[in-house]
C-alpha cells in the first residue's frame, strides 16, 4: 500500500515550518505533527502565580519545555510555530568566518544570504528604530554604556520579527493574516497575546495550511519506523487520551529540534531498533551556542524592563586569535512587569541564604518557593532591573545520549573546557552592570553549580559528506535513510555564537529548495516569494480553507530585496575589541583521593566502623578529580566558595574496574555550620555505576578545633556517603571514609595553575588570595577561638 502522505513534517519551528510551506507550495501532499498547542490570539498563559496553569509542557502541555538534565539546564518551548512563540525575534546573520571550518561544502555566507534574504521577507524584520513609538528606555541605556565602555564601533540594533505598525489596529499581513502592532509591552518571551510578533503561525504555517497542509497538534512523536518505500511514524494524540495513532509517508522530515530530534533518533537506533544504521555520530557536535545569562538590579537610573521587546540592542566582542579567539554577542534582555519579583529570586543580595549542599534540582526547587514569596513586587522597584543575554561560539563539544538503563536523555557538557568563553561573557556583564551603578548577578544554577542554561540548542545531528563525520548529508538526508530528513537546529555542525533562528530557516531554505528542485525534476524552481508573477501550483479546482479557516491567498507580488545585516556593519579593530577591565581569574588543582566504603552498614554515620568493615572487605573507593575555581573573586566573596567537578571514581563493586566519570561534580570549600567555628568541605560527586544507575557520592570534611593538632586530620578525611540517585535525598547504598594521603598532598601542591591570565604577577596573586583564604579559615576555626 502506497503511503497516505508524500510529505510528514514533525515539528513546526523554523526548520518545520519552511519545509512544511515550501512543500506545499510544490502541490506536494503534507501533514504536520506538532506536540505543543495553537495559541489564537489572546491564549498565551498568564497565570503567575501557578506553573502549572498553561505554562509548562509536563502539565498539560504547556508552553515551556524544561528539561534539568545532568550537564546543561534546557528550554524549549512546545507549540504551533515552535521557538518562535517565545523567542526575543532577533534576526542576525553569522560573520562568513563562521562557515569557515565544520561545515560540509557548499556553505558560506555567500551562499545562504539569498536565502537569509528570504527569511527576512517572510517574517518582516526590521531594527527597533523602525518603529514610530521611539526607542525603549533599556536601548537607550545600552548605547549610552557602549560609549562609556569604549564599544560604540561594536554596537548595533539587530534584526527583529515584529510588526511595529500602530498598536490596537489589526491589519491583514502579506499572507492575510490579521496583526496588530507592538505596543512595547515586553511580553514577546512568553508569548504575545496581541500578535505584534511575527510568528511561524502568522507567515510560513499559515500559508501551508492556505495550500491544504493538514496540521494536528498536541501530536507527540515517539516512534519512527521504515517501511518500503516510506516511513511509518507513531504519535501519542494528547488531545484524545493519549490514544496512539500513526501516519505513514514517503518522506519524513524531522524538525522538532535539536534536543527532541537527536532523542527521536536516539531511541529509533537504541530503544526500538528500527534506525539501526544510524551514524555513530548521532548526539556528537552538541552546542549551547555560548548562551549566558545575567542580571543587575538597582541600576541607578531606570532600565524599564518591561518596556519594549525583549531584545533591541547588541555588542560584539571579539578577542584573541586563532585557537584563543573568543567571539560572542552581548544582548540586553527585558522581562514583562508581571514578572519583576520573580527575577528577585536571582538577587543574593535580597535571597535568602541557600544551603551549599543543593544539587540542580532541589535547587530549582527552592527558587521556586522564593519566586512566590517575591512574586508581589512594587512595580517601580521593577523599573530598576536589568537582564544580559549572551552567546557565543563554544566548542561545539557536548554529546546528547541516552543512559543506558534507564534511557532517559542525557548531556555531556564540558564547563571547564569552554571557560574562556564563559569567563570573558562575565566579564563584560561586570563592566556593563558597573556602568550602570550596581554590579552583575547570576543565574543561580550557574552561581552556585555551574550548570549553563541553554535556550539555543544547535547540533546532536551533525551535517557531514560522510556518516563517519556527521548524521546528515549536506543537503539535510540522513546517511543510509533515504527520504529521512532533519530539518532543524540539529543539522548545525558548529554553535554559530548569533541567535540561531535566521540561519536555521536560511539552510532549510536551501534544503527544501535543492529536494524540491529533485522531486519536481525542475532544476530552476524556487519560492514563488522569489519568483514574483509565479503563484503556487494548485492542489485541487475548488479554493482551500485551512484547518484554522483561512481561504487560501495569493502572497503580494514584491520581490525579495537584498536583507540588511546589522553585524556587517560592526567595525572591530585589528587588534581586537578593547579589553575588559575587569579580570576573571581561575584557579585549578587536582586531588586524589583514597579509602574503604562500606554496603550496607549501620548505624549510617558510623563512618569510622564502616570504614574498618570495608578494609577488612577490601571494599576500596579512591577518586582523581581536578577542581576548577571559574571565577576567583566570586569564589572568595561567596559564603559557599563553589568549584566544579571532573575526574575518575572507582568504588569497588559499584563501578567498574577502571572507575566511573564524574562530571558536574560540586565542591565547596569551608562552607558555615550552624556552631560558630566549625566550617565543612563539601564533595557532591555524581556517577554512573556499572548497573547503570545514576549514583552521587555524598561527602564532607569535618574542619574544627578537637583536643590536639587536628588540623591535617580535619583537612584530609572525608566522611563519605554513597546514594543512589543524584540528589542527596537518595537512599544510602554505602559509607565510609576516604583520606588524603600525605604524598598525595604533596603532589596535589604541583597540580595548581591559574586561568584567565599569563601574568605572573596576577598568577602569584590569586594564588597568594586562595592560599590566604585558606590559611586564614584554618586560623579562625583552630586559633582565633582559643583567644576568644
């Protein structure tokens, strides 16, 4: 039996939605399956006071899709028209430099600018100083601290896709569809309810269903299998029960983003085994395309955050050469009003105290609770808070997997080794907050774990000539699939360091276009947009109505004109953009670890008897890790002096032989107890055991004054607990007590080395700064309380 539809399209953000137009317009029959819900105008969630109420994907299919995995904390949104629905709209094109290396042949910005020219047609983009209303009180502000910081040839106004005709007047677009103007009410983030933004739904989505796509949402994709000729894909019908359904079709174009993409085709190759041949490369060339984030409040003069869209202004940084080139965007944010006193949960100087020893979860768990209690800020203190949005081009070196018991998604992110990156992007949020009379503020999870938060994921899906290499073809077909595409962020071979939405359209344009052109055996075909006087071919004699009633209309006439490009027109100096004033130095040690756990023994914090047991058992654990300090003065200044980290962890019986990863792993350093000179080492070491169940190995070093010198006794024995799990709620699987050995010790000395700095001046300061800090706690804690 033939299959029912020429064309499936899962997913309807960028990649999703010009596939599903494109093809549509080639007479081609399409189907689309999108997860999330239609938001009509007016529908977006509003309810702050209840999560669950429309806002998140785990309830009810709401709007954001967090998922906390164990190396990076990521955002999606879930609805018609994907990304789109929540993002900041900015439209930018990447440097040709950034084709240079990890692309497939044929890429470069030569290339794709025609089709970057033809994204910017469909979604209408155009600067903030196209707009009638003026320019927002944060733009402003940002240009003022550009001059201040000696970036103004760095500065610039990107590309957005919002409508900025009057507010309150609701006007067809090219494509029919009814919009109203921005009314700078700061919500594009989480959704605009006034249609001012130009979403996938409003341009692309609405000219397939025009054209007789067939859409049905709330349809979750689990399962994709090949059949002869074609695919069969199965769903999960959200909106009748939960009911599993399936569509079957000659091509199937995978677009539900990089993350959900790379996890489809995941468990096609090691769950369902029904994509067996996958290239081995399939979750590799993972990015975060460089996203930080941070705050500042009470700047001195009024930031309105509230006002505007959310993105209008950007700087370029560029520094270094070569191998040490550091490149990324700095963008200032908003938040709508509504929002302010959540954004006070991110303030340490107003939160309440979080104990040290909070892994990511439990931690998100907290801050929770203290958005609501901070959720009925006055609006006029709100006026007073600042967001900075970052991104740049990191390693493109994380991997996206499955574990292999549980099968739940996993990321490999590598913290330390894009460090210079993240060390520079805070650097820069230092010196904008202090020219705007207050001081920078951090993503907790980022303060307090250095976990990053990604809002732009890219890669999992990688294009490549060859499957050794990549997952994809050039032209966006998976290797050994034939018909099987991957139209998304996930076909991204590098993070590209520019919000990634133009340049995710731009190479589905090129895809679609260069299948089209195949299938339709027309080797001059193109989007009618391109080819004014054409109009699309017609699938029936009788004019469509689309599942959202639209008729079908014909798009204006008007060519595509030559797109602007903001980041073109930035000017950096030979030697680089001026560099920061503010230094960010590291600091990296590694330890080695020895001693017994025991299984099983009681009571629980009998550690010395449990260590005893585990001798006599010969129940050894030893752990290698090296410590990472990103930011000295913040780990000085803070009350849990927090580091990362990475290594090797052998407990016997429980990893195997040659030890398991750590990474993500917490270390804090003379963290306050509850008596007054008593501090503790804190060592929050997560793993994978040998059964494959996540395990944390739970412990701390003990630092206060007993009878007798105790002070190599405190610093060197940690009482340890092995849970099962990765929270410190987990049941207890061992204790026990491993030491630090003096020849150890003495070879840990040889390990330390300052990052972020060549100087040996500064090298021999922040290294004299940690070992004071230390030496001084010791003071405190085993001298200064006999005087006392």
């Amino acid at each position: 039996m033939a299959p029912a539809y020429d064309t499936l399209v899962i997913g309807t953000g960028f990649g999703g939605a010009v596939a599903a137009c494109r093809l549509a317009q080639a007479g081609l029959g399409v189907r689309v399956l999108e997860r999330g819900l239609r938001y009509p105008k007016g529908s977006f969630p509003r309810d702050f006071e209840d999560p669950r109420n429309g806002w998140l994907w785990q309830h009810r299919q709401g709007l954001f899709d967090i998922k906390l995995l164990k190396g990076m904390s990521i955002v999606q949104a879930a609805g018609y028209g994907g990304g789109s629905l929540i993002y900041a709209n900015v439209h930018l094109r990447p440097p040709p430099e950034v084709f240079a290396s990890g692309w497939p042949e044929g890429y470069g910005r030569e290339a794709l600018d025609p089709y970057y020219d033809l994204v910017a047609h469909m979604l209408d983009v155009q600067p903030i100083t196209a707009s009638a209303r003026g320019l927002p009180t944060k733009t402003q502000r940002m240009r003022e601290v550009a001059k201040k910081l000696g970036r103004e040839a760095q500065f610039f106004h990107p590309n957005l896709a919002v409508r900025f005709a009057p507010a309150g007047e609701p006007l067809p677009n090219k494509f029919g569809v009814l919009q109203e103007g921005c009314n700078y009410c700061g919500e594009c983030d989480i959704g605009c309810n006034r249609r001012a933004k130009n979403t996938l739904d409003l341009n692309y989505l609405a000219r397939a269903e025009q054209l007789g796509a067939e859409v049905t949402t709330q349809a979750e994709v689990t399962r994709i299998e090949p059949l002869s000729p074609g695919y069969r894909v199965t769903y999960t019908d959200h909106a009748n029960a939960g009911r599993q359904c399936t569509v079957d079709a000659r091509r199937v174009f995978l677009c539900a983003g990089a993350v959900n993409t790379t996890e489809l085709l995941l468990r096609a190759r090691d769950v369902h085994g029904t994509l067996p041949d996958l290239s081995a490369r399939l979750g590799a060339r993972y990015s975060a395309n460089g996203d930080f984030l941070a705050f500042a409040f009470d700047t001195k003069e009024p930031w309105d955050p509230a006002v505007g869209p959310t993105i209008t202004t950007g700087m370029v940084v560029d520094e270094g050469q070569g191998k040490d080139k550091t490149w990324f965007l700095f963008q200032e944010g908003g938040h709508p009003a509504q929002a302010a006193g959540l954004m006070l949960a991110m303030d340490p100087d107003r939160a309440l105290t979080l104990p040290a020893d909070l892994l990511q979860r439990e931690l998100v768990k907290v801050l929770r609770t203290r958005s609501k209690e901070m959720a009925s800020i006055e609006n006029e203190r709100g006026r007073f808070q600042a967001v900075f949005l970052a991104m740049g081009r990191d390693k493109s070196n994380g991997r996206l997997s499955l574990s292999p018991l549980t099968r739940e998604l996993q990321v490999q992110w590598d913290v330390p080794a894009n460090l210079p990156l993240y060390r520079t992007q805070e650097q820069l949020c230092e010196d904008v907050a202090r020219a705007l009379g207050t001081r920078a503020a951090y993503n907790p999870l980022w303060e307090r774990l250095h976990l990053p938060v990604s809002v732009h994921n890219l890669g999992g899906c990688a294009m490549a000539e060859e499957p050794a290499y990549g997952v994809l073809t050039p032209d966006g077909e998976v290797h050994g699939y034939p018909g099987l595409y991957v139209f998304d962020g996930a076909a991204l071979p590098v993070g590209i360091g520019v919000n990634p939405s133009a340049s995710i359209a731009a190479v589905a344009e090129r895809n679609v276009e260069r299948l089209i052109r195949e299938l339709k055996e027309a080797p001059g075909w193109v989007a009618p947009e391109r080819a004014p006087g054409t109009s699309s071919p017609p699938r029936g004699a009788p004019p469509r109505v689309s599942l959202r009633m639209m008729p079908e209309v014909e798009p204006p006439s008007s060519p595509v004109m030559p797109g602007t490009d903001p980041l073109g027109d930035v000017v950096v100096p030979p030697g680089g953009t001026v560099a920061s004033p503010t230094p960010v130095v590291g600091l990296r040690f590694t330890e080695r670890m020895k001693g017994y756990l025991q299984p099983g023994h009681q009571p629980a914090d009998d550690f010395n008897g449990a260590a005893r047991a585990g001798q006599r058992g010969g129940q050894v654990a030893e752990f290698v890790v090296t410590i990472t300090l990103p930011n000295l003065d913040r780990f000085l200044a803070q009350e849990s002096h927090g580091g990362i980290v990475q290594g090797t962890l052998h407990v016997r019986g429980l990893t195997p032989p040659g030890g398991a990863s750590v990474e993500n792993g917490v270390f804090n350093l003379f963290v306050g107890t509850e008596r007054f000179y008593e501090r503790r080492m804190l060592y929050l070491l997560p793993f994978t055991g040998a059964d494959g169940q996540p395990y944390l190995l739970d412990g701390y070093k003990e630092v206060h004054d007993d009878a007798g010198f105790d002070v190599w006794s405190d610093t060197s024995t940690l009482y340890a607990v092995v849970r099962k799990g990765h929270e410190r709620s987990g049941p207890v699987v061992s204790t026990g007590i491993i030491r630090l050995h003096l020849p150890d010790f003495l070879q840990q000395l040889t390990t330390f080395s300052v990052l972020g700095t060549s100087s040996p001046l500064k090298q021999a300061d922040a290294l004299r700064r940690f070992g004071g800090m230390f030496m001084g706690t010791l003071w405190d804690v085993f001298a200064r309380a006999k005087f006392d």
